[in-house]
C-alpha cells in the first residue's frame, strides 16, 4: 500500500510541477501560488485521510484487546 501510495504521490507531483511554477508576471505569480497552494492541500488532504485511517485501526485493536480479556459469563 505505502509503495503505491508514494508512486502516486510522485506522479502527480511530476504531472503538477511538469511545466515548472513560474515566477514574474502577475499572473504566472498567482498561477505559481495556486499550484503551491494544490500541492500543499492535496498533502494535508491525504495526512488527514492517512491519520484517520490509522485511528480508526487503533481503536479497533483496543477494543479487541479489551473484549477479549473480558471475563465470560
């Protein structure tokens, strides 16, 4: 998972930053400071996603460690 993960990762930064952000003109500099601005949200977007997923994967095992040294009726 991780491996595909960071293959897509890298090609998307390839296909975002394949033209170069470029810096001069007024508008080339807002074109430059949205795609910095993509590149940074899509990265929190995944850590979020990424963080939630591993909560969700922590609390699972508590309650699995917790339900299974219950003691039965």
């Amino acid at each position: 998972f991780f491996v595909g993960f960071f293959v897509l990762i890298l090609t998307l930064f390839r296909v975002i930053l394949g033209k170069g952000i470029r810096f001069g003109t007024e508008t080339e500099n807002t074109t430059g400071l949205f795609v910095i601005l993509v590149i940074v949200a899509i990265m929190l977007i995944i850590l979020l996603i990424m963080g939630i997923r591993n909560l969700r994967k922590r609390r699972k095992r508590i309650f699995e460690m917790i339900t299974e040294h219950l003691p039965s009726k």
